[in-house]
C-alpha cells in the first residue's frame, strides 16, 4: 500500500475507540481505494463460528461455521486465503452468485483469532498476490487499533 493511503487509513481509524465504527469505516475504505470489489466486509469470531460484521455490499451469509467456505479455511488455518475461481474451491458458500473471485484474511489480536477481512470481485482472479500484502497490512494496522 502506498504511504499516502496507509496514511489515510491510519486517520480514518486511530481517533476511534468504537469497534463497529473502526470496522464500517475499514470497508468503506476498502470500497472506495480499491477497483473492481464487490463486497467488503468482516466476519467476526463468536461462539466458534464466524458471524456477520460490518460490510460494504449486497447482503450476505450471517454464520459461517468455522473451516467451511473460504472464510472457515482462512479463520481455522489463520492464514490468508486467495482464490482466483471461487467456482473451483470446494465447500465454497455461495452468498453472492456474482462472487468469482475471493481473498479472505484471518485478524489476529492478543494471539487470538479475532475475525476475518473478506474481500469478492465478480472477476476471476482479481486478487494478486501483491493483493494480498496490501490487505495483510490493512489487517495488521486495524488490529492494532480494536
């Protein structure tokens, strides 16, 4: 990411104590610097599954159990996941038919997972791995500010 717009991440958020407005604000962000995302949003660790945060986007799946779709895998493995075809990725959940591509990246806080950054494109293979280092940074930053 670059450093004017890590920057205008980093005054978006650090002014904030309040959880859902750091996570709203995180996804308007994201929709707003970044082409060709259909959806942004979190899922939110609770009870041993993933629940609905704050998104940009059309509606979308409320629970996730844990290792199911590409959000479970990303939350269960605590690793990113990027998926070029989300067509070809078994056990995907199909919250958005218009979904063809995926990036989902595990929040860490305290050695904890916290919840996931989950980021769809209606294009195959929109995310690169150049991708995946800008929105890993995103991440980082944001955990530090929940």
């Amino acid at each position: 990411m670059n450093n004017l717009l890590k920057q205008q991440y980093i005054g978006l958020i650090e002014c904030n104590n309040e959880e859902i407005s750091i996570l709203a604000n995180t996804s308007a962000f994201i929709m707003q610097n970044f082409d060709d995302i259909s959806w942004a949003g979190f899922y939110l660790l609770k009870n041993e599954e993933l629940i609905l945060g704050p998104f940009q986007g059309k509606i979308a799946c409320t629970n996730i159990p844990l290792a199911k779709g590409v959000c479970g895998k990303a939350a269960s493995s605590r690793e990113t996941v990027l998926v070029e075809d989300v067509h070809q990725f078994e056990g995907h959940i199909a919250c958005d038919n218009e979904s063809n591509s995926e990036i989902v990246v595990p929040l860490i806080k305290n050695n904890q997972l916290y919840g996931v950054l989950d980021l769809d494109s209606t294009s195959f293979g929109r995310f690169s791995k150049e991708d995946q280092i800008i929105f890993e940074e995103i991440a980082e930053i944001l955990v530090q500010h929940l």
